[in-house]
C-alpha cells in the first residue's frame, strides 16, 4: 500500500519500500513530463508530452547507463560499455550516414568475423592512414573490371 498520495498538478504516489510515481505535468522545467517512475534505487523511467522517453539506471554509483528519446535530436544511448546481442539472429544499422569513431589515442576499432569480412559500396571504398597494412595468411587476390593503380611517391618494392 502507498505511504503517501498527494494531488496537485497532477498527483505522486510514494511508497518507502518500492519508489515514487508521478502522473501530470512538471513544473518550470523546458522539457514536460507526463508520468515519471522512480525506484528505491534511484533508477527511472520518465515519459514526456513530447512523444520522447528516459529509461536511466541508477545513478548513484560511478556510471550510470542510459537511453533518452529526444525526438528532434534522435535517441541518445549513454553507457560506459555497450554490447549488442542478438543470439543467432541479426542486428542492421540503417541510416543516411554511419559513422563509426574510437576516440582513445590508444583505442583501436576492431572489426572481427569469424566468417568473411565484406566491404561494399556504390562508388569508392577508401583506407586511409598514416600506415595501411593488409595481410593474409594463405592469399591474396586484387582484382579489377578496369586499372589498377598502384602510387608510391617514397619508393616501391615487390
């Protein structure tokens, strides 16, 4: 049974033991909540009359993982770790743009398949860096509808 009900722009009902729900508007804030669930925890979920959501874990320890629909701005993941796990199925990204950025200077990006690896495109594929290195382990095949070039403004070995 609830510790408290109390009414007002909207009402909370509150229990010591399992948390705190709000249902109606807040007050002087930019962004207006519709209903808000806070447990023991500190974790909540808040819904908004915008059309957007905030699922956030608790926050009273170091980091707390979070996901914020914003609507105009998109959905907004924050985590200190993310992994995605569908089983045995599949998991696609669709979008005008994918970018996919390791920040750390001594973080590396890595791409692993434990089947073939398949970079299409349309147009151009470009590796670009400071040093480039493909290897392979048994062979390796360049092939070409057209030219290949092959560019070295510091020398060329085979």
């Amino acid at each position: 049974m609830a510790d408290k009900i109390e009414a007002g722009p909207g009402y909370v009902i509150t229990d010591s033991q399992a948390g705190t729900l709000f249902i109606g508007p807040d007050e002087g804030v930019s962004r207006k909540r519709q209903v808000e669930l806070h447990v023991t925890s500190n974790a909540c979920i808040k819904l908004f009359e915008d059309g957007g959501f905030e699922i956030q874990g608790q926050s009273t320890g170091k980091h707390a993982d979070n996901i914020i629909s914003q609507c105009k701005d998109g959905l907004v993941i924050k985590a200190n770790n993310i992994r995605f796990d569908a089983g045995n199925g599949e998991i696609t990204f669709a979008a005008r743009s994918i970018r996919y950025e390791s920040t750390g200077s001594d973080q590396d990006l890595v791409i692993r398949s434990s089947g073939n690896l398949k970079l299409e495109a349309n147009d151009t594929i470009k590796i670009d860096g400071s040093v480039v290195s493909i290897g392979a382990r048994t062979r390796m095949a360049i092939a070409s509808k057209g030219n290949i070039y092959v560019k070295a403004n510091g020398g060329f070995t085979v």
